[in-house]
C-alpha cells in the first residue's frame, strides 16, 4: 500500500500536511490492513464452515445441526463484541485490546486447521471470543485517528474503512475457499490463520501511527472491582463445567443439547440489556421514550438478521446440494457464492448514499422507519424469490446459480437500505449514559436473529428443515408483516423517537 501515501503540499500543522492515507492519517493504513486481514480469515472460514460440517470428508453432520451450529457461532461473535468492548474500556485499553484479539483469532483458525473434531470446537470458540474483542474496538480505534466528530474528514476515513472490510470479505471466498473445498478443508483454515497473521504483524508494525488516546484506559477497574470481576468469572465457570460435567458423566451429552444453553443466552441478553437500559432511574422521560422506539428498529433488526444470514446456511447448503453452480459452463466452489454479497456493497453503497443526498435535497428522503421498513420488505422478498429455486429442486432438477445470485442481490439492497440506517439510528437515540454501550445493543440484534434460526433448525428440539418451501414462505411471510407493522405504526414510533428523524 506504499504507493497510496501521499505527502500534501500544504502548511505543516493542518490536517492533510502530514505523510497520509489517501489523504487520511496514516494509522488508518494500519488499521485498514488489519481489519481486511481480520475479514479475510472470519469470511474465509465461515463460507467454509456450513460445508465442512455436513461433507463427507468433514464432519458429516446434518444440515440442522451444521445450521444451528453456523448460526450459533455468529450470534456468539456478535454478543462477545459487548463484552469485548468492556475489556477495553475497564482493563487492557482498546489497542492492546485489539492485538489480544488477533492472537486470540489465530488461535482458533489453527486449531480449526488441525483434523481432530474437539479441536474444531474449541477453534470456533476461539474465534469467536478474538472477533468478539476485536469487533468492538477496531473502529473505536479508527475513531480516535481524527480530532473530534467535527473533523471533515471523519466520515471519509470510515467509509475508507469499511471498504477494508468488504475487500477481505469479498477475497476470502475465492481463496480460502477454493483450497478449503478443491484442495483439503484444514489446509483452508490454515490459510485463514496465515491471513490473521498477517494481520496482526501489520497491526504491531505500524502500530506507532496510532493515536496515543488507543492506549489508554478509558474507566480502569479498581483492584475491588478487579476481584469481584475474578470472583463472578470463575463462578460461572464453575457452573458450566458442573453443568456439562454431569450431562456428560450420565451419558446424557450430544452436540445438539450442548447447543441449547449458548442459543438461549443469545436470546436472553438482548432482552436483558434493553430492559435494564429501559428501567434505567437515571434517564429522562425523553430518553426513556427513545429507548422504547428503539425496540421497535430492534426487533425489526432482528427478524431482517434472522433471515440475511441464512445466505451463509441455508443458502450455502441448499446450493451445495440442489444447485448447478455454474454459469455458461464454467464450475465453480460453492462458497464463492459468500464474495457476492461484499462485491455487491462496494458496487451499491456509494449509489446508495448519493441517492439519499439527491433525495434529500428535493426534501424527498425516506424517513428512517420507511427505510427500515423497506429493508424488512426486500429481506421477505429474497426468500418469495428462494422459493422458485426450491420448487425446482424439488421437481428433481437443479436450480441455476443465478437464482441464488439474484437473492444475494436483493438481501444486499436491503441490507444497505436497513444496516447503515440502523448504525445512525442507534447513535442518535442512544440516551448519554449509553452513548459508547448502544453500538453494542445494536449487534445484539443480529445475536437475537441467528439464536433464532439455531433454536429452530436444532434437531434436539423439533429441527426444522429450514430449506423447505413451507418454512421460507414462513420466514418471508413474517419478514413482509414486520416491514408493514413498522410502516402503519411509523406515527406512534415517530412520536416516541421526539427529535429524532
């Protein structure tokens, strides 16, 4: 990346006179490096994940079990990110926050890459805790490179950012995926640890372009905290090996229960969080009311989540089995199906937001609960249009590949008409008290969607068959109802957002 450092030809002392980044600190160069690495290795094994449990060659599950694992997992990578958030804020400081995490993540992909099942496991937890920790902290991080919110060149630096994190998504696919499904699955998850690592040595090296401020502490524990904080840790620690001590001693263990437990925390702490914020003596009535019109763009989240990343599940599965995969006879892995989606947003994001700008200016923009509401709409489509490739499959034929291209495009409109309209929302009705906490409550949604999807697709409790027609009619149906119940009732959310639009 030498080449895009520019040296602008202005007075030292102003923003820009400095060696830069397109224009942006130089730090945003490490971080940018880091976080598409990072991106790289999560993508890279997640498009392999749902294959890998259901082949032959892997861990021969069924797709109920490998859904409610996939969909266990990302709900733990989302909720982790608010814990990972406190471990910055009152322990290590966001910047060694994040290089814990990216050892942590390297971690887990090695032992995703050794051929032994209880390795596996233990990988994917370990990932799941490094992207949680990371996830909070990295934009944090990126954050602190410019001087205030005022800074104009905030938003470019993010948009820089994000355009990181869709570069490693869309690459990881195609490379990992390739030797993942062709060559030799560990030898995949291999190259998923060696992308971290890379990462992470981008990250240590160019560490010193860093804002001093990613150092600090914000709140530090007292050592009384520090001790209560030890003494609660160990005792649920404690609690689950008991737990699954004794299921496991009575020869009552199997994958399937043991996955039970982790989906219900995904469902129970969103509803915890927000009703304690909720509750809250110490809001005012204006912001207790924001919060309660937040519910709504939460539980609308969660439904849009719910059924988004089924494209890394039920999708995925549906394509390994029942899809051509191919397009004008040229055969390709069927995790290169997870590159759409980012290619998509790098080609769309930037028409979106000129969109709303020119929308905008002729006073014409859609308020934020019709675009919520159409983000919800255009998710239930995708799964109206799953059904024609499905009643194809079902005739004993196998559907084209661009059906399934056709779905991630949609799923990709409404995820650029909701997700960034979610991000803004949650920071402007987020009460002071919760400024830095909310971001968090908002991945909270994409937790309580995939908790969810494991809950019904996990054979130990009834293991729908999330790849039927009856079931996808369902979800679409549910999705259709959500959007139109925010639309009617957008008067009484607008009421209670107050000065919020």
């Amino acid at each position: 990346m030498a080449s895009s450092l520019t040296k602008d030809s202005v007075r030292p002392g102003t923003p820009g006179a400095e060696k830069t980044f397109f224009g942006h600190p130089r730090g945003l160069a490490t971080l940018f490096m880091t976080e598409m690495w990072e991106r790289f290795s999560y993508y890279g094994m997640r498009a392999l994940l749902p294959l890998y449990l259901v082949a032959p060659g892997g861990l021969h599950m069924s797709a109920g079990t490998a859904t409610a694992i996939y969909s266990v997992y990302v709900s733990l990578v989302y909720l982790l990110a608010l814990p990972g958030g406190w471990v910055a804020d009152r322990f290590l400081g966001p910047r060694k926050t994040v290089a814990v995490a990216g050892i942590i993540i390297m971690l887990g992909h090695l032992c995703l890459a050794l051929p032994v099942a209880a390795s596996f496991f233990v990988g994917l937890g370990l990932v799941a805790i490094g992207s949680g920790l990371l996830k909070a902290n990295i934009s944090t991080m990126v954050g602190h490179l410019y001087k205030g919110p005022d800074d104009p060149r905030r938003d470019g630096g993010f948009t820089l950012f994000y355009i990181g994190i869709n570069l490693g998504a869309f690459a990881a696919p195609l490379v990992i995926g390739t030797v993942g499904e062709n060559v030799n699955w560990h030898l995949g998850f291999a190259l998923a640890a060696l992308g971290m690592a890379l990462g992470l040595a981008q990250y240590l090296l160019g560490g010193r372009h860093l804002n001093p401020k990613s150092s600090e502490v914000p709140t530090p524990l007292t050592p009384a905290e520090k001790s209560a904080t030890l003494r609660k840790g160990l005792t649920w620690l404690a609690i689950a090996a008991v737990f699954y001590g004794v299921v496991g001693g009575t020869g009552h263990f199997t994958l399937n229960w043991a996955l039970i437990p982790l989906t219900l925390v995904g469902l129970i702490v969103p509803i915890l969080v927000i009703a304690r914020i909720r509750r809250d003596k110490d809001l005012d009535a204006g912001e207790k009311s924001k919060v309660s019109a937040y519910v709504w763009f939460f539980v609308a989240a969660a439904v849009f989540w719910m059924i988004y990343d089924q494209g890394g599940s039920t999708l995925s599965l549906f394509a390994d089995g029942s899809a051509k995969n191919s397009i004008a006879g040229w055969t390709f892995p069927v995790s290169w199906y997870q590159s759409v989606n980012p290619v998509m947003i790098m080609a769309l994001a930037p028409v979106f937001a000129w969109l709303w700008l020119w929308l905008n200016r002729r006073g014409k923009e859609p308020s934020t609960i019709v675009k919520f509401a159409s983000g919800l709409v255009l998710i239930g489509a995708s799964f109206f249009l799953f059904l024609a490739p499905l009643s194809i499959a079902e005739g004993g034929h196998k559907a084209a590949a661009m059906w399934l291209v056709a779905i991630y495009f949609v799923q990709t409109v409404g995820e650029l008409t909701l997700s960034p309209v979610g991000l803004s929302v949650t920071t402007k009705m987020a009460p002071k008290k919760y400024a830095s906490q909310m971001m968090g409550v908002w991945f909270l949604a994409v937790t309580a969607g995939d908790s969810i999807t494991a809950l019904v697709s996990n054979p130990a409790i009834g293991g729908v068959n999330l790849d039927k027609m009856g079931f996808v009619a369902l979800e679409a149906v549910l999705a259709v109802l959500a959007g139109g119940a925010v639309w009617m009732y957008r008067r009484k959310v607008n009421k209670l957002m107050g000065d919020v639009h």
